[in-house]
C-alpha cells in the first residue's frame, strides 16, 4: 500500500484548544484554592496561566503550521497515523 500526507487547515483549533485547556487549569487551581470562580484569582495565578497558555503554545507550534495547519501522515500498511512536524 502507501504513506499518504494530507494537510488539514483548521483555522482557530489551536487557539480554541489551549484556551479550554487554560480554562480548565484555571477553574482547577481556582478549585485547590477554595474560590467560586477563576477570575478571583491573584494576578500573580493569572501570570501563570499567561505563562502556561504561551508554552502550550509554544509546543504545539512545531505540529501547526501558522497556527492552523497541521499535516498528518497516514501508513496505510501499518494502519497508523502521525503527526508531522513543521518543516
């Protein structure tokens, strides 16, 4: 069989991602602090999250290309799928 590469362009999937990941880490330490609502969180919490949605970011940039394309590489003999790195 073969390897086939497609290029899928998700505008936004990666911007919608790390926000729901931030907001989940912020409701959780919001949580492990005793508050009601992230938003009553420190400014110095608010800096760590700030921090963590960059790296995030940051990591996933080496998979998506402009923030929204990503290119998967399917082995059809193995029954896999891959992730490419940005070239």
């Amino acid at each position: 069989m073969a390897k086939i590469e497609i290029t899928f362009k998700t505008p936004d999937a990666m911007l919608y991602a790390v926000e729901e990941e931030v907001e989940r880490a912020a409701c959780e330490k919001a949580a492990g602090l005793g508050l009601i609502e992230p938003d009553e969180l420190s400014e110095e919490d608010k800096w760590e999250l700030e921090c963590y949605k960059e790296e995030l970011e940051d990591s996933l940039a080496m998979f998506i290309k402009y923030g929204e394309l990503v290119t998967i590489e399917f082995d059809t003999d193995k029954n896999t799928a891959t992730v490419l790195e940005v070239d």
